[in-house]
C-alpha cells in the first residue's frame, strides 16, 4: 500500500539567490490575492476551467510568472476558498457576523508563499560519485539550483519515492521546502490476522495512556504543564513591559515552546 508523508528540508540559497526565491514568493502570493479578487468580482465558478479562462491571460502578463506557476495560484486559491467556506458550514460560531456564510469570505494572500509542481517547478538533482543533492527550482529569474540539509530526512530519498507539490515557505529568514513523499509500505495484516489490539488515548494530565486488553500504562504530563506554566509566566510578564526587545523574546520564546512541544 502507498502512504504519504510531508518531508521538511531546509534550503541554503546564497543572499542572491534568497532575493531571487523572496521575490518570486512574493509575486506568486499577489497573484494569487489577484485571482481571489477576479473570482468575488465576477461571481466565477469555482473550478480551475472557468478560473482559468478568465483570468491566465491577465495573471500572466500582470505577473509575469511562468504558466505552470500561475496555473499552481489559481489551483491554490480555489483551495484556500473551498476550505474557507467548509471552514464556515461546520463552525459559523467562528466567524464574525455577516461573515459566517459561504461566499462572504475571499483570501488575501499576504505571507510570501509558492507552489512547485515536480519535475516542471523544481526537481532534486543527484551530484555524481557522492550522496549529495541539489534543490532545483523555477523562478521568476530563470531556475536556480541550491543546496539543501536533509537532516533525519534520509528516508525520503529512498529509491522507488514519488514527490507530490511541494510548498517554499520562509520562516525567520530560512526557506524550507516541504515536499510530499509517496511510499510504499507493507500491507496492513487481514482482521482475522490480529491476535492483539492496543489502544493509545493522548491527553494532558497523562500524555498518553495505552490499553493491550491486559495492561494499562501511563505516561506522566506533570514535567510538561510544568513547563508549559513556565513559559506562560514568562511571556505574561514580558507582554507587560511592551517593548520592542520584549515583543523579540515572546517571538523567540514562542519558537522555543512550540519545537519543545513537538519534541515532546
């Protein structure tokens, strides 16, 4: 059977090359606010067909972007209003009101993002004689070709692996490239091949608690509230300061809990 998994890799462009990536993420997320504009002021339907139509000519000569890109935004952008409106039948008590039915909500797309297709946006290129690996991508400037660390990332370069869209993000200064990885793992055994089932309940107070039908085992959350009560009085007085420093460390300690939760 196939499974997918997200891998995570940081790039390492040159300051040029970071220029060149900021700039064409930049102008995809335009283009993208642009077609979400076109789709609410001409009531488009929302399939890439009608969007397409009415927008591909002007995005491509208002942006400038290669054509798989702007296919890539519009496809984005019919995305992010599906889910918007999904997002508004299951939880309207989430929106404020005259925001809470579908169709009263369009996306603008201020963070700098962009969407590479394999094989036509970016590809991943293997050095000869060594195990090293070149990220290959399409910009508005022609493709690049960057370094990239695939720390603890090794299982997705195995052979037989399929890549799906991936998605350049910039976080903090560095880019890292989350690609979609197609394996193929064993089969899931027959029913009547189970002799044993064990089940996990993840929670706060015990972070998690498993059941095998004989055993019960707890595992401890105390060192996490702990922790987590820690930086929670650390950020409660940094916010009353309200100074430029002090907004640096929430941003830093932010940063340090979440990768701490993860860990965990």
């Amino acid at each position: 059977m196939k499974q997918t998994l997200t891998a995570k890799l940081q790039i390492c462009p040159s300051d040029e090359e970071c220029q060149i990536l900021l700039d064409s993420m930049r102008t995809y997320s335009d283009a993208c606010s642009y077609v979400s504009d076109r789709i609410r002021k001409e009531s488009l339907p929302l399939s890439q067909r009608a969007v397409h139509d009415a927008v591909y000519r002007d995005c491509r000569s208002s942006f400038s972007l290669p054509s798989q890109m702007v296919e890539s935004a519009i496809r984005t952008t019919i995305g992010a209003i599906k889910s918007i409106r999904t997002n508004q039948l299951k939880h309207p008590e989430k929106f404020k009101k005259g925001k809470k039915e579908p169709g009263s909500i369009f996306p603008v797309f201020k963070h700098p993002q962009l969407s590479l297709v394999w094989n036509r946006d970016y590809s991943i290129i293997r050095k000869k004689d060594t195990l090293d690996c070149l990220f290959s991508v399409n910009t508005l400037r022609g493709r690049i070709k960057v370094p990239f660390r695939k720390d603890a990332m090794e299982w997705a370069f195995v052979d037989g692996v399929k890549f799906g869209t991936a998605q350049l993000v910039c976080k903090h200064g560095k880019f890292f490239l989350h690609v979609p990885v197609i394996l193929e793992v064993p089969e899931l055994p027959e029913p009547m091949d189970v002799n044993r089932v064990v089940g996990v309940d993840r929670g706060i107070r015990f972070l998690t608690v498993s059941y095998d039908g004989k055993n019960t085992s707890f595992a401890s959350g105390k060192v996490v509230k702990q922790k987590r009560a820690h930086f929670k009085k650390v950020r409660q007085e940094l916010q009353k300061k309200q100074t430029s420093s002090a907004r640096r460390r929430l941003r830093a300690i932010g940063n340090r809990e979440n990768r701490w939760m993860n860990d965990v």
